[in-house]
C-alpha cells in the first residue's frame, strides 16, 4: 500500500527541493525544453485527496450538512508511474468543480469504486486503485515528461488539461470519443487529479494555455467552458443558432457564465436565470439583458417535497414570454436537475430542446410528459465534450473570445474552504486554487492581447 503523509497546515512554498527547483525553471519563463527534461522529479508531492476508510463519515446527514472540510485531505503522496501516452504535468494552479464537491460528499457514490473499476481494466491502470483518490479535474501548468509514442508534447510546454480520459480501443468511441465505453472523467473517475503540485493525464488530455491568462485564469475554464460548448453550441448537444432564446439556469455561476458567453457570442438571445441582483449585475456586465432573479420573484416550483406546483412553471413561463417579446426558450440550459426540471420541460417551446448535464439539486428529475410529447420536444442528455470539442473551446478563450470567469482564488491548504463555498453556493463563476503557483497574476506571456480584454477578463473579480 502507498503511504502519504500529511502537508504542513498552511504553505504556498513548494513541498520538495525538485519542486522548488522545477518552480524556478517555469518562473523563469525562458528554460528549454531540454533543461527542464533533465530536472529531477520529486519522489512525492503535495495534493488533495479523500480517504477510502471515511467514505461513511456523512452517514445520516443531509446533502447540505455534509462538509467537504472534513473530508479533504492536503498531503504528500508517492508520484505515480509514467505510462505510454501520458505526461506528468506540473500543476500552477487548478479549480474547483462540482464534482470536487460530490466527490468529497461522496455522493452519489463514493468515487473509490470507479477507481476500482478502472484498475481491473489493466496492469497499467491498476495504479489508480489506492485507498486515497487525488482530485481535480482541472490545471494549467507545464509538461515535465512524456511517455512512450508522445509526439505532439515536450517537456517545457505550457498546457491546460480538458478531463476527458479515453482508452479508444472500442470502435464506439471513434465517432465521437465521449462514446468510448471506457470513457471517465480525469480527477473524478480517475486518480492523480489536477489539485495537486503534480498531475498525471494522457497527453490526448492537453492543449495549449492560453498566453494572455494567468495560471489560475487559464486553469479555470477547462471543465465548465467546455462542457458548456459540447452542450450548447456542439451538434452533439444542442446545436445553437443565431436568433435561438436559450433559457440559462444560473447564468453567472460556473457552468452558466459559460453557456451565457456563447449565446451572446453565437447571436442568440440568452434569458438569464439568477439567484440575487449581484449575479443579475454580473449577467448585465456579460452583455446579457434579459434577467430572471427567481428569489426576487420568489418561484417555488415544488409545493413540499414529493408535489411540483405546475401553476409556478405557467409564472415563469409567462415571465419568459414577457422578457421576450411573446417568445418561448428555444433551447433550455438544465444543470439544476430535480429543482427546476419539471419548470423546463414546461418552459420550451413546442419542438425545442431541453439539454441537461449535472443535476446539482438531485438527480431524480420529474416533469409531465404530456409537455414533452404533445408538443415534440426534446430532451438531450450531455456530458463533458470530446478532444475537438475542448480544443474549440479552448481556442476561443485563447483568441480573447470567451473569458475565464474566476471570481477568487484560494492557496492548495485551503481547498476544502474553496469546495465548501462552491457547495453552499457562496461563490460566483468559477473558484481557482494555487497548486505550485506562489502567488495570483504570474504566467502572462501576451500583455498586449490581455490589456485589450483585461476589463472582460477580470470581470468576476470586481463584483
């Protein structure tokens, strides 16, 4: 069994000489490539987990009352072996998900048992069934080695990793890759996640940072951004189109700050779902204009805990129409799941689309077919994105198109505070978390392409 070692309680400085010196080379913004292939790796590093003998620490308490304080770890792991296809990256900063959030509730399950399903797949995979899981599912950072058959990737490339894990020895998955059978999520589904100082991925994983962004800018868009794309603007999702009304569930948080960017920047006409008048300034800031607050509004769309009230999704369709112009969502942004589901069935219009990923307030949703089937509408289940998906949504934000949403940044100490506030919803846009990155604002290689979309970029800062 690996052995891991508890971090010091509150340390910016990086856990190891290797690291420190690995920390100098990228710092230094000019080491070649062949300088930082011969810098030692570390025997161990620093990293966030959760343990397989406290999966039952929750027992008997609500979703809301469960801590992801008591449950993350920060200490000191062994570095994983390097296989075929995969690098080790070095992590300046990471964020956090809501999958950090249910893998550190451990709900729906506890996330040892995919580990255990990955290791029984291979020799090679068996190294991703230990009694600690390190999470992440993003980073921004830099290459440090590369396996066997690497080609594309060098030690010394500045990278942001998309958390898709393929295994492509199935036909299924050569279509689309999200249809591989062994298809899983990086940090979630597997181990040696990206909140860590050192992350290990498949190199089919990586694209390039984006050079006008921060370390903690660039590594906060990764899962959300491209989720939002696949979902959204993607055939495989909802394949939106200049003129569509797209329906945004909370449009200032981290998945719908995303889904909003793209409706404005496709031409659509985004109708924003938020839950206080800061989030609606944040929207407004965006460029959207037409706002739904449903605290303000005060829209209960369940009447108790078994019985939805369909008097309340005829409100707010009414509001929708109203905000309109008489018009009807063409396309409905689910990612609440059980709260709202039944409201966005509803809310559609005859012959739209509803597509759905997460379900962040329950995944048992209810909704009365009658609105799904008399009126022709559908329903689109969608997960992540595919490589091309990613790269396309990466290249937007590297060409200034697409902003990062990063509202605050917390040290690697602190990321159970950072997944503590994304569980309770205390946060806006996307939470960073500084991995081996010593402090906020380092990494920017193009000043000139930042100072002309500094305002947009720094936008959930100022709110």
């Amino acid at each position: 069994m690996s052995t891991i070692n508890p971090a010091p309680a509150s340390t910016c400085a990086p856990s190891s000489p290797q690291l420190k010196a690995i920390l100098d080379a990228i710092n230094a913004g000019d080491t070649a490539p062949e300088a930082f292939a011969a810098l030692p790796l570390p025997e161990a590093y620093r990293a966030v987990t959760v343990h397989a003998d406290e999966t039952a620490m929750f027992e008997g308490l609500a979703t809301r009352e469960k801590d992801p304080r008591a449950a993350l770890h920060v200490e000191d792991v062994p570095l994983p072996e390097l296989g075929p296809g995969e690098a080790l990256v070095a992590v300046m900063a990471s964020a956090i998900n809501y999958n950090t959030v249910w893998t550190s509730i451990f709900e729906p399950v506890p996330t040892f048992a995919f580990l255990r399903k990955y290791g029984r797949l291979s020799a090679l995979t068996k190294r991703h069934d230990l009694p600690y899981h390190v999470i992440g599912s993003d980073l921004a950072g830099v290459v440090l080695r590369t396996g066997a058959g690497v080609n594309k990737w060098r030690p010394g490339d500045e990278v942001v990793a998309h958390c898709l894990s393929v295994e492509l020895e199935d036909a299924a998955g050569h279509d689309d890759t999200m249809l591989d059978p062994e298809q899983r999520i990086w940090g979630f589904e597997t181990n040696f996640g990206g909140l860590a100082e050192v992350a290990l991925v498949k190199t089919n994983q990586l694209m390039p940072k984006p050079a006008h962004l921060t370390w903690e800018e660039a590594a906060s868009p990764g899962l959300v951004n491209s989720t939002a794309y696949r979902q959204l603007v993607s055939r495989n999702g909802a394949g939106m189109k200049q003129g569509d009304v797209v329906l945004i569930w909370g449009a200032s948080g981290g998945l719908g700050s995303y889904a909003t960017q793209f409706a404005l920047n496709g031409g659509a006409i985004p109708v924003c779902v938020v839950s206080s008048p800061q989030k609606a300034e944040i929207c407004r800031a965006m460029g959207a204009e037409l706002i739904i607050d449903r605290s303000a509004e005060g829209y209960r769309f369940w009447s108790d805990e078994t019985t939805q009230n369909p008097k309340e999704w005829q409100r707010f369709g009414a509001r929708i129409r109203e905000l309109t112009g008489g018009e009807d969502p063409d396309i409905v942004f689910e990612h609440p799941g059980r709260e709202t589901f039944g409201a966005s069935v509803y809310v559609a219009r005859r012959g739209g689309t509803i597509v759905t990923c997460a379900s962040t307030s329950g995944f048992q949703h209810e909704y009365d077919n009658r609105y799904l089937w008399m009126n022709l509408k559908r329903i689109i289940g969608s997960h992540f994105a595919n490589y091309r998906e990613a790269w396309e949504a990466n290249r937007l934000v590297q060409k200034g198109r697409i902003h990062p949403t990063l509202s605050r940044t917390y040290p690697l100490a602190d990321a159970g505070q950072a997944a503590f506030d994304v569980h309770r919803n205390l946060h806006q846009g996307k939470v960073g978390v500084l991995c081996l990155a010593p402090e906020e604002g380092l990494g920017v290689r193009d000043s000139a392409l930042r100072e002309r979309h500094r305002s947009a970029i720094e936008r959930f800062r100022n709110v």
